[in-house]
C-alpha cells in the first residue's frame, strides 16, 4: 500500500495514501453481499441478488462508497504503524482519487491529522523533589477519638429546655415577605446543638426551646434558589435529647475496636491515620515529579487538540456547578480555591487542563519507549478498583468496558500509571526532614513493605525468625 508523509507543522502532518484494487476487493465482496442482503429485487432470493443487478439498482457509487468507507480505517491505521507517528485525535480524510475500471479499482485518500510532537525526556535521575513530612498530631488522634465517642453516645429523650450539646429534632419554614418558601422548609431535622454548619442564628433561636415551642430569627439562606438570600426563619422544635458520651477508658476501646487497652487503640488509629498520609504524600510525590519533568520540556501542542480539551473541560466544570446549584462566584467563596474572581478561575482551569494534556503525552511516550505492556491480572485489579470507587460489582465493571468499548482506554491508564511509577522510581523524592522515601515500599493501604533481604543469609534469618518468635 503506498504511501507519504508530509509535515505540515511540528505536530500535524498529511499522510497520502493509495489503496490498490487486491486491498479494496474484500471490503468491495463484502458491500455486495451486505446490500444483497437488504435489498428485494423480482426474480432473486434475498441475498442471492448478483452483483451486476445490485450495481443497477442501488448503483456503483453507492457499493465503492460502502467499501471504502470499509477498507479506509484498516489502510489508515497501516499507514500510521507505517510512518511511525503517534495520532492526537481524529483525522480529516478525504478521498482524492477513484478510479473504477470495475474490476481495476483504484483509490487514493489523504489524512490530515495532529501528531504527538517530537521531543526528548528529561534525565530523570537529576530530578529531586520535596514532600511533607508524615505527621499526625496528637489532636488529630483526639478528634478521631471524639468521633467515636459520638458514633456510640446515648441519647435520653428530656422534659427541658434545650442547651447546648442536646440533640434536637426540628421542623424549619422559610419566609420572604409573608411567601413560604419551598427551599428553605424541613421537617424532622437532626441538629446537635453548638456543632455548627447550619443557619446561622439557630444555635441562639433554638437554646432555651423546649418541645412545641417557636422562634422565628432572620438568616441568609445556604442554598437552593433563594441562595444567599436572606430569609426569615421559623424553628419549631419537636424533641430534646440528652446526648451521654461514654468515657474513654478501657472498656471503650474494648466496645469500639479489638483492642483491651485505650493506648493499643489509639496507637492502631495513629497507624491508620499515618498510612493514610503516607499515601497523601506518595500522591504529591508523584504530582511534583511530573510537573518537574513536563517543566522541563516544551511540548508544542496542536491548537485543534487544545481548543477541544479546553472546551470539554469548560463544559464539565459548568456541567458540575450547574448540578450544585453555583454560580462560579458562589463556589469560590464557598471552596479554598486561590482565584479571586471568574477570569482567574477559568485561566486556572485552563493552565490545569493543558498540564494535563502534557502529562498524557509525557506518560504515553515514556510508556512507548519503554515499551510497556498491559497483564491481565493488571485490568483485573484496575476493574476492582473501579467496581470499589463505584460500589459496582467487578462483573458489572467489566460488563460496562466490554459495552462501551473501554478497553483501549483502560489500558492505557494503566500504562501511564506503570510509566508514571517508573518515573516517580527514577527521580529522588525527600522528605522535608531530608530522608529519601522509597516509594515503591508503600502498599495499597498505605503501610510499607518489609525491605527485601540483601544476602542469602539474611533471607534465612527472615524466614526462622517466625519460628522463634513462636518457640518464645
């Protein structure tokens, strides 16, 4: 199948190809088949129409065009593999030539198409890169604690006032100019008293409340159509609990955990609490080095790709602000986010997809060049994840990728993620206390993996040191 290559740009070329007659005629064999199939002609069985009848009536042009819209992507893809370049979106193909001599067919068709531009990784071993240190607090352990503590307190309904700490269950109506409000009524809600994170104003209108009895206070409204408004706000409470919160001792740790002792508990909730941040750290660990290494390269991407990721992810983000009821200047002063108005958000959001744009292409070279492959038992374990973080089953998971042709791009996450681990293992990450982690140590659950045994001798002394222990 002949073929040329010309570069239109850095990143866009135009592939020139000619497909024979011997590489169209199955494609052809197959359009004649296919539209005898559906077509009803006097005279002949369906299926069994003769090429010439077909061509009579329906029409050559309507069979070459069938076939060549068959064979176009077969030769296409040959062409690529051919030519060594690595497509970035879909090709704009058209068909210069065909020539139809009936059983001399020849057609010529050109792709233009944007290619991954040309360029060298970085020496990844001159990389280094800083991350936090692994730390929890001792108040961190207590507010874990406290959440347990109220994860089994008691609640004792009361015949009192409400005060702070009571758990109250109470009804809410919203009012703007004597007009209630659908947005801002509630009945049955749950509120532990002094907790926050409600109306403002509640915590003083409802203490002092006993059960059936009202307040109305004015608030400025959370949420819902009325967002930011303000209201006035009738609270009527409809029960007063006494909350108890068992003591921290012993038997506690014995009701809430495995373990006998208040220290053996909180020593296991510090564990978890540092495995947990071991992964937070492993994760900035990663990002840092790739943003170190695309720093490090200037890749030159094509403006149609650009255009495209920017305009999908605009839509995404406005997508998932219209689903929370936000206005981009709503969720800025609601997050943490350091944009201080809409244009420096959306050039945030801007600056963020093209990093990541470039980060695709960085992991899809390094994966190409290293030629990384895909194991099964490596899509097995991603459908489980997948399965976990969507409470799906794995055979529901994989049901879906088979249906919605996922497969090539679950491959290719798990290959940006084997190269962004070979990256990541290339590079030297610190701590901010200067030791060298060993990422590739730390598990699934955050916990890190016994260092593997550098002598024969030490491998033995490894594997009888169980046994002594038990002996012991």
């Amino acid at each position: 199948m002949p073929n040329t290559l010309e570069q239109l740009s850095s990143n866009r070329v135009k592939l020139t190809v000619e497909m024979p007659f011997d590489e169209l005629k199955p494609s052809l064999d197959k359009a004649y088949k296919d539209i005898a199939a559906q077509v009803n002609v006097p005279g002949f069985r369906k299926g069994k129409v003769p090429a010439p009848v077909i061509d009579q009536r329906v029409g050559r042009g309507a069979v070459l065009q069938e076939a060549i819209n068959d064979a176009l992507p077969q030769a296409y893809s040959k062409a690529v593999t051919e030519n060594k370049i690595v497509p970035l979106g879909q090709p704009d193909i058209e068909v210069t030539k065909l020539e139809d001599n009936k059983n001399d067919v020849t057609v010529e068709f050109t792709a233009e198409v944007d290619i991954r531009p040309d360029f060298d990784l970085p020496e990844i071993s001159e990389i280094s890169v800083e991350v936090p240190d692994v730390e929890v607090p001792d108040e961190d352990v207590d507010e874990r604690v406290e959440t347990l503590r109220q994860r089994f307190a008691t609640n004792t309904d009361v015949d009192r006032a409400a005060a702070e700490g009571d758990v109250v269950t109470l009804d809410l109506k919203g009012t703007q100019n004597g007009e209630e409000l659908e947005d801002a009524t509630a009945e049955g809600i749950t509120y532990k008293l002094g907790s926050g994170g409600m109306l403002d104003g509640l915590d003083e209108a409802v203490t002092g409340l006993s059960v059936g009895e009202s307040k109305t206070f004015e608030s400025t409204l959370l949420g819902g159509a009325h967002r930011d408004e303000k209201a006035d706000i009738t609270v009527t409470v409809a029960k007063v609990s006494e909350q108890e919160l068992p003591a921290v001792d012993d038997e506690f740790a014995q009701l809430v955990s495995q373990f006998d002792t208040v220290d053996e508990m909180r020593a296991d909730l510090r564990g978890s609490m540092e495995n947990m941040a071991r992964l937070d750290q492993a994760a900035d660990a990663r990002d840092k080095v790739l943003e170190a290494v695309i720093g490090k390269i200037d890749i030159e991407l094509p403006s149609k790709l650009v255009d495209a990721e920017l305009e999908a992810r605009r839509d995404q983000v406005n997508q998932q602000l219209s689903q929370a009821g936000l206005t981009v200047e709503q969720y800025l002063e609601d997050s943490q986010e350091e944009a201080e108005d809409a244009d420096e958000f959306w050039t945030e959001i801007e600056k963020r997809s093209l990093d990541a744009l470039k980060a695709q292409i960085v992991l899809d070279k390094m994966a190409d060049d290293d030629e990384i492959g895909v194991e099964q038992n490596e899509l097995t374990e991603l459908i489980v994840r997948k399965a976990q973080q969507n409470g799906t089953t794995p055979e529901q998971e994989a049901q879906h990728m088979m249906e919605h042709n996922h497969l090539p791009e679950w491959m290719e996450e798990i290959r940006r993620g084997k190269a962004l681990a070979s990256l990541v293992a290339q590079a030297t990450v610190k701590n901010a206390s200067g030791e060298v982690l060993e990422l590739d140590r730390i598990q699934a659950d955050g916990s890190i993996a016994a260092e593997a045994p550098e002598t024969e001798a030490e491998a033995e002394d490894a594997e009888e040191a169980p046994a002594e222990a038990e002996k012991a």
